[in-house]
C-alpha cells in the first residue's frame, strides 16, 4: 500500500517538474530568465515545442500514468515514460542541430550578456535539471515498482486446523538450502 501512494506521490512531482519544463521558456523572459534566442515572453519557436512542450507532454502523461491505480505493468510504463521524457530534455539540445539548423544555443554563446550563475542556473532550470529530475523520479518509480511483490500474500485471518487435524493449506515451498 505504501508503494502505491509513493507512485502517486512521484506522479504528483513528474507533473510538477514536467509542466515546469514545458512552461519555462514562454515564461522564464518575463523574469530575465531567458536562454539562447529565447529573450522575449510567450513565443512559439520549433525549439520550444520540440525541445520543452513536447517532452512536458509526454512528461505530465507519464506522471497521470502513475497516478491513476491500475496494475503494476501500467504504473511501470508511466514510470519509463518518465525517464524517456526525462532523457529527451537532456540530450534534446545536444541533437537539436540534426533537425534545426544550428540548433540552441546557451545565453554566453549569442552575445546574451549574464553572469556565468545566471548562465549555469539557465541551462539547469530550462533543460539538464528538468531532465534529470525526471530520469531520477523515473527510476525511484521503477524502484518502487520492482519492490511490489507480484502475487499477494495469504490472507491473515486463514484459521488453523484444529489440534489432531490434517493441515489441508497450500504453502508455498521453500528452495532448498545450499
């Protein structure tokens, strides 16, 4: 039971960390949190929606995924999702010139003026944070996931036979010993 609401527990956090990823480059501007070409508040680039809308999509997916209780192998995809989403903000940037020509560029690179922090903090909060924060969650799902045993445990309220009966319940055999 414990596994389950930590599952819905990280669902919670993949969708917080995925919507900021998602939002972040249509809002982060407006508070001079801005990287690459990404100077002005709310503006639609193929950048945005392939490097942080479309991964947040399937972000906040994964994280609904781990959320509603349905069997373990559900909850284990919702919990790869993550990762893969996870995955797809870290090394979007690095692949993005295969498809965008030059790809991204980081706020020092263009002539974005800002201190090496401001820098640092912009290619955590828009990318490499985002996505490890969800690889981590991910795998802490998977985790969890692995740990739930996959068959239930008899029932504790299974009365004993009386003194003088033939114990007639199926137990489980245990290996022998090496």
């Amino acid at each position: 039971m414990r596994r389950a609401a930590g599952t819905k527990v990280l669902g919670v956090l993949v969708i917080a960390v995925s919507a900021w990823g998602g939002i972040v480059p249509f809002v982060g501007p407006t508070f001079d949190f801005d990287m690459g070409s990404t100077t002005k508040a709310w503006v639609w680039t193929q950048s945005h929606w392939t490097l942080h809308l479309a991964p947040a999509v399937l972000g906040i997916a994964a994280g609904i995924v781990l959320l509603v209780p349905k069997s373990a192998a559900t909850r284990r995809m919702g919990a790869i999702l993550a990762f893969v989403a996870g995955g797809w903000f870290v090394l979007g940037p690095t692949l993005a010139p295969l498809w965008q020509h030059g790809g991204i560029t980081t706020s020092g690179s263009d002539g974005v003026t800002g201190s090496r922090t401001i820098r640092v903090l912009e290619g955590v909060g828009y990318h490499n944070g985002t996505g490890v924060a969800l690889m981590l969650l991910g795998a802490v799902a998977l985790w969890l996931l692995a740990m739930t045993p996959a068959v239930a445990p008899p029932p504790a309220d299974e009365p004993s036979p009386a003194p003088g009966e033939e114990d007639t319940r199926v137990r489980p055999q245990q290996p022998a010993p090496v």
